[in-house]
C-alpha cells in the first residue's frame, strides 16, 4: 500500500497546489541528482564490505516523494538541501542476524548522526512495521539514511501485510488469528473513535471545507480532530491509553499547556506517564476538550474513581453500623442483601451508601437480622390511605425549577431538612426527577461533582 500512498498523495499536491508541486519539483530535479551520486558511491562501499563480512545482501535506493519532502518542509521551518533523506539506501539481508551485522559495518565506515537511529526490528512500529533506520554522515560532510531488514520484513513493508502471511505460509489457524489481532483492534478503535461516531460519509467534504482540524504526529501522520481541538483530544485519537497517561504536550517542539487550541498543520507530541503507572485522566479537561472520545472516556473515568471513593466512604459507615459482636458474621450477609433488592453487588450497596441514597444504619440492621428482615420484604405493604399533606410535601409543591418551569420537583431529599423559603438546590437525575436539598447540605457538593461528570444536572430552584 505505501507505493500507492506516495502515489496518491503526490497526485494530490499536484492538483491542490500546482505552484508549489512545480517549484519543489524544479529544485529537485537539481538537487536529486547530486545526492544519487553519492549514494552510488556509499553502495559501492557498502556492497564490497559486505560481500568482504560474507554478507549477502541487495540494495535499493529510494528517492521521497514530492508531498513527503513538502510536508518536511513546512514542519521542520528548513530548506530543501537541508533535507537529508531526500535519496535513501535499503539493505535486505537474509535474515534478522544479518540485519544488526549489516548495521555494524555501516557504522563501521560512516560517522552516525547522534540520535537519529530507530530499531524497529526489535520493536515493530505499529506492532507491524520492521526495519532497522540509521543516519550517517559521509567524509564530504552530506548525509544519507540507510534502512536495513531482511526479506521478509522487506515483502510486508512494500506490499502489505497480506503479502506477509502467503511469504511465511502460514496455515495454522492460531498463527493467523494472532496476525490479524492487530487488524481487529484497529477496526475497533476506528469504530469508536470520533470520526466514524460523530462525522459519517461526509467526512471527507467536512476536510476540504476546513471543519475540522488536520495535525500530525511527531512521524508525520496526518490526524482529524474537530474544530478548537486541544493536545488532549489529539492524544484520545491517537490511542485511548494515550490519552488517559497524558501529562504534558510539545506542539512545533514548544511546551504548551494541554487545553491550547491546536491549529493545522501543527505538529503534536504527548510527554505520557509511564505504562507501569496508573492513568490518571483530569475532570477539569472536561473544561476544555471537544472530541466525543475524549470527554466519554474522561467521563467514565472520573465516575469510576468517584464510585470509588463513595465506595470506601460507604464501606467505612457500613462497618460503623455493625461494630460489636457479630459483625463480620452479619458483613458476610451483604451479597445476599444486595441481590434481594436489586443491587448488582456488594460494591453497589456500598456506593450508593456512600453516596447517601441508601442508609447504613437501615442495612446493618437488616444484616444482623436477616430471617426478620426477608420475612417483613415478603409481607405485601397494606393497601394506601389518603393521607394529609405534611409541611415537607406542602413545601415541595411551592418549589419551582428556575428557567425550567416544566419540571416537577417531586421529593425532597433525607438526607437534610429544608426550611420553607429557605436556601435550596435541585439535583436532576438521569430519570428526570428533581430532588430539593437545603443548600447546606453535606451532600451537595457531591451532587456536583456527579453532575460534572455527566451523571446528572443542577438546577436553581426558587420558592413560589
């Protein structure tokens, strides 16, 4: 697919920008030349000292194309006879032994250029691509890339990695399933990611009519991000795992702060946790990130470490509930619990007491007693009876959802008192029901938090 790529991608330069394709085009008409000339050189140097080292080996000399060195061009701020990889050298060797022994004798005869070596050998880019890249520099002072793998890596870099499988022959069914795992994964992250979510089969018109944001990646891959995309939705594009060990962004070699808008054409690096640690998305991005992805998977994060937390609060007052005799005998009863009234386990009984819709003291007394408590659950309430309004119901009805008047505020919440006319707050759940709390009560300020996170709304209540 690559020849394909080049192909395409210089067609394309050609007929957006024909002014700059012909300019480019001219200057390398002179430069190439020049380098190929040297690179012939370098071949002959290498081919006899290889041949000398009993290395048996083939070269090929690639020239960029056009849109490759433009786009270099551009990011990098350079001119073109600064370009060192315009022509290039491919070594392929017998297998991965010869590899490394090739490289030995390449640096051997040619100062390398400090930090510009890559093993993709040992470590595939993306999983898939293989080959050994080295920078050296010849006596005369000009530069040259030489790339060097074996046949095989060879056959899947140029012709794909279809090419791969009928080159290895692979007939064993779990060889062919561990090839293709990446493909799915990627098909994968392809379906949840932001474009296939939010862009659909006009993607392509929403690029060339400038509604979304084209960046790149430090290799020169081209990303798609909506308008007033930020590092950190650059990095949820890129890969999920990515995003959620975030903790710096480089954008044209600068440090920026994460919620800087990005601009196209700029070229972005992400300064990631290390693996081994443990994500750590931030709510406030939740302030500025705009892709879908970035902020459902922030979302979800931030639930999680709030369940979290609710869950410790909840086991903490739970254990309170049942300290005394008996206790561990009675906590052991809290599976049963939460299945007989619905909860999907324990960890749910603990979130929604630490969350204050469910009361401790109500639980424990249930699980020192569990026979009285399964027989009053199977008792059938007795029929309902009109019953007078109190105070707290009357004072329900005199509540209003500021700007959403069509809202009914039907309970009031357990967990405090309101005083009529007194400061409140209304908490909008996921079912639409409008819970009041007195301001000062002690579970607002989780109630916001919740709210930031998506799980619900708060909303201004005012006394009629």
């Amino acid at each position: 697919m690559h020849p394909v790529k080049v192909e395409l991608e210089d067609r394309a330069f050609a007929v957006l920008e024909p002014e700059a394709w012909h300019e480019l085009r001219r200057d390398m008409a002179t430069l190439v030349p020049e380098r190929e000339r040297t690179i012939d050189q370098v071949v002959t140097e290498l081919a006899s000292a290889l041949d000398a080292a009993g290395i048996g080996a083939r070269f090929e000399a690639r020239v960029k194309g056009s849109w490759s060195v433009q786009r270099k061009l551009r990011v990098r701020g350079v001119d073109l006879d600064e370009l060192w990889d315009l022509v290039g050298i491919r070594i392929i060797v017998a297998d991965r032994d010869a590899c490394y022994a090739a490289l030995g004798i390449v640096t051997s005869l040619y100062d390398q250029v400090p930090g510009r070596f890559k093993d993709y050998v040992d470590r595939p880019r993306f999983g898939v691509y293989q080959s050994l890249h080295v920078t050296c520099v010849t006596a005369n002072g000009t530069r040259f890339e030489v790339q060097i793998r074996d046949e095989e890596m060879h056959t899947q870099a140029t012709r794909g990695v279809g090419a791969h499988w009928a080159y290895k022959d692979a007939g064993d069914p779990r060889r062919l399933r561990a090839e293709i795992g990446w493909m799915r994964d990627l098909a994968e992250a392809v379906a949840a990611s932001e474009a296939s979510q939010s862009w659909g089969p006009d993607a392509g018109d929403a690029v060339a009519s400038g509604d979304t944001t084209i960046v790149l990646t430090p290799q020169g891959e081209p990303v798609a991000l909506p308008p007033g995309a930020t590092p950190v939705d650059f990095a949820y594009a890129v890969h999920t795992g990515l995003g959620d060990r975030t903790q710096g962004a480089r954008v044209n070699d600068k440090l920026v702060s994460l919620d800087t808008p990005l601009e196209r054409g700029d070229v972005v690096e992400i300064l990631a946790r290390p693996r081994s640690g443990d994500p750590q998305p931030s709510a406030d991005w939740l302030n500025f990130v705009v892709s879908r992805k970035a902020r459902t998977r922030i979302r979800r994060h931030v639930r999680r470490l709030r369940n979290a937390e609710a869950a410790e609060r909840g086991m903490a007052a739970l254990a309170s509930a049942l300290s005394g005799p008996g206790s561990r005998q009675a906590l052991d009863q809290l599976g049963n619990w939460a299945r007989r009234h619905g909860y999907a386990g324990e960890a749910a009984v603990q979130v929604a007491i630490g969350s204050g819709r469910l009361d401790a003291a109500t639980v424990a007394e249930d699980l020192r007693d569990p026979d009285a408590a399964a027989a009053r659950d199977a008792t059938p309430p007795p029929p309902p009876q009109p019953v007078t309004p109190s105070r707290a119901d009357a004072s329900v009805e005199n509540l209003r959802v500021v700007g959403a008047p069509w809202l009914e505020v039907r309970t009031t919440a357990q967990c405090c008192e309101l005083a009529t006319n007194g400061p409140v707050v209304g908490y909008l759940g996921k079912r639409g029901t409008v819970t009041a709390h007195a301001a000062s009560c002690v579970n607002v300020a989780d109630l916001r938090r919740r709210a930031e996170a998506g799980e619900g709304a708060m909303v201004e209540l005012t006394w009629s």
